[in-house]
C-alpha cells in the first residue's frame, strides 16, 4: 500500500497509542478525545487489514504487526518534527539529541556544555539522563553515551574514555579504613552490577566479604550516600572529582578496578548529520 493512501492523524493516533499503550493518553497528547483515537486506529488497521493492537479488559497491548509498525512510525515522527524544528523563528538550527548516563552527565559534560554552544552555535543540544538502559531509536536519541565495554548488538560505538572504579565514603569513615580488608566492618553499597565489588577486591588482592545490603541503580546516587555516611561507594572516581575536592567525600584507597570505559554510541542504521559529526568531534578533542 502506498503511504500516500494513508491518512496522516491515524498513523499519529497509532503510534502515540502504542507508546502509551493507552487511548486516553494518546488523545491527551494529540488534544483529541479518545473516541477520536479509537476511531483513528481502526481505520488504519481496516486500511492495513491487520490488527495493532489486542483489546483486552484493562487496556491495550500490541500485536507482532503493531510492535514492527512502532519503532518505523516513531522514527519517522520524530525525524520530522526536528526538521521542521529547524526552521523556528526563521534560523535554521539542527537538533541533537544525545542520551547520556546521569554520572557522566555530571561529573564530565555539564562543565564543558557552554563550551560547545560557543563553538556551534546553530546547534541546539537536548540532553536526556538515565542509568544507562534506554531504547536508542524509541527514545529518539542520534547518540547515547553509555559505559559498558562497547559491544552493543546494532551499535557504532566510539571509546571515549576509561572509567576505573575506587572506593570513597565520608571523610568520617575515613579513620576506620587503614588497609583494603578493613571494608569487610563497613557497609558496603552496591549497584546493580554485583560483580563490581568482587573485581575491585581481586585488584586488592584480597577475598571479597559477604555482600549484602543496600544498592542503588546510579553512581550519583551512590556518592551520595557514601557522603552522608551511609557506607562505602565503588565508583568511576573521574566523574566525581570536584567533590573529592571539595571534601564531601574521600578516596580512602588508590586500588582501582577497570569495569569498562565511557563510550559514545549510535545505531549503525542512523546516518550522521552534521550536529552529530560536530558533537562527535568536539567530544574527541575535548578528551
């Protein structure tokens, strides 16, 4: 069928439900009762002569045709709005959209931002933060700067920096930590990768204690506790450098662990733009 043939607000109706698994939020969104979108959609599935979406009780989900439609109309959308987005206020300006995991965002890119603005100015930059888990194509995302160790099936991924992780906590707890065996009296808080606590204290060269207790899903998080003094943080200490300058947390060992690096990643399907090749540049000369 040619895309022609299809109305326009029922392809939106159905790609906003989708996302939302849910009429009534779509209609929100697109300022539309959710009659408005009920009908919308079943025209396009009479149109297609496939069902979107399973009717159930208690709401929506999508079928194996709905969930290959999302992710092609989402993109599409979203492909559109930043051109047309280009043209405000009669300046072309280009859209980039970069995720970025919360610890990096802070502890790296926030302080150099203004540095970038000033040297690309008909690029405006939309960050969104998470704990590095995010759906690169349905999030909109052009880049997605993430640590890991650089294998993501679908991805280019570009290295940018290491990010060895050492322990910190409170200048409080600091007297209590004389040698690395000395965190087995301590508690000692985890993210939800259980295998980080276990690598540092092979680098010590000692046996990890029994690891229980509190875990948090971001180093920010993390570093926060440890400096209210909760416990002990094993953490990407690069990123936190102004506050162990400033002196809300210490480095109690220089013993570090190498987990993986900070890498700047893109679908390999997604062509480079021009704000994208000047973020990536910049970001390379910048490290």
């Amino acid at each position: 069928m040619e895309i022609s043939q299809l109305p326009l607000n029922a392809l939106r109706a159905f790609e906003a439900s989708a996302r939302h698994l849910s009429f009534t939020r779509a209609g929100l969104e697109l300022r539309v009762t959710q009659t408005a979108i009920s009908h919308q959609v079943n025209a396009l599935e009479a149109a297609l002569g496939v069902t979107l979406f399973k009717r159930l009780a208690r709401g929506i989900t999508l079928t194996d045709e709905g969930q290959a439609l999302l992710p092609v109309l989402t993109d599409a959308f979203r492909r559109m709005s930043a051109s047309l987005s280009q043209f405000e206020e009669g300046n072309f300006r280009e859209i980039l959209t970069v995720g970025v995991v919360g610890t990096f965002a802070i502890g790296w890119l926030m302080p150099r931002l203004a540095a970038f603005k000033a040297q690309h100015p008909h690029v405006d930059l939309r960050l969104k933060t998470n704990n590095n888990r995010s759906d690169v194509l349905l999030d909109g995302l052009d880049f997605f700067i993430r640590f890991g160790d650089g294998a993501w099936q679908g991805m280019d991924a570009l290295h940018l920096m290491a990010a060895p992780l050492s322990p910190v906590c409170a200048p409080t707890l600091r007297e209590r930590l004389r040698k690395p065996a000395d965190l087995a009296h301590v508690e000692l808080l985890r993210s939800y990768r259980i295998d980080e606590w276990p690598l540092w204290f092979k680098a010590a060269g000692i046996a990890p204690p029994n690891l229980r207790g509190w875990m948090f899903d971001s180093s920010l998080t993390l570093v926060e506790a440890a400096a209210r003094g909760v416990g002990v943080a094993l953490v990407p200490v690069a990123m936190f450098v102004s506050d162990i300058a400033a002196g809300r947390i210490v480095q109690p060992f220089a013993i570090t662990a190498d987990i993986g690096s900070y890498w700047l990643t893109r679908l390999k399907s997604r062509a480079e733009t021009q704000a994208m090749k000047a973020f990536r540049q910049w970001l390379q000369a910048q490290i």
